[in-house]
C-alpha cells in the first residue's frame, strides 16, 4: 500500500511541476453551472527518432580456478 501511495504523491508532484513549467495548460471554456464544467488541456509534445548505433559490449571471460582447494573458514 505503501508503494501505491508513494507512485501517486510522485505522479501529483509530476503533474504539478509539468504545470508550474508550462508544459500543461488548462483553461476552462465553459462556466460552471448546473451541467458539468468543460475543459480544454493543451499538452507539450515529444518527438522520438530512433538510429542504428554500433555500441561496443564489453567480454567476459571466466576461468575455472583448476584443483585449487576451497579456503577453509
């Protein structure tokens, strides 16, 4: 439970800050009255690309330690 509240109080603090940056604006286009209020959100957006890269990977090598005794504790 713990986790949920953590994920929530990060995701309110997410939104505020994409607010406080203006990333994220909301105004309202209709009045509150007896009907529900209408809204109208206009968001930042992302681009993503992607690429081929060649990326080198590092080896690994493992080497038995042969007969060698195990150490005694």
């Amino acid at each position: 439970m713990r986790i949920v509240w953590t994920v929530l109080g990060i995701a309110a603090l997410l939104g505020a800050l994409a607010m406080i940056l203006g990333l994220v604006n909301i105004d309202q286009t209709r009045p509150a009255v007896v009907q529900a209020p209408a809204f109208h959100a206009s968001v930042g957006s992302v681009k993503l690309t992607t690429e081929q890269k060649t990326v080198p990977v590092p080896t690994l090598r493992v080497e038995k330690p042969g007969n060698a005794a195990a150490p005694t504790q």
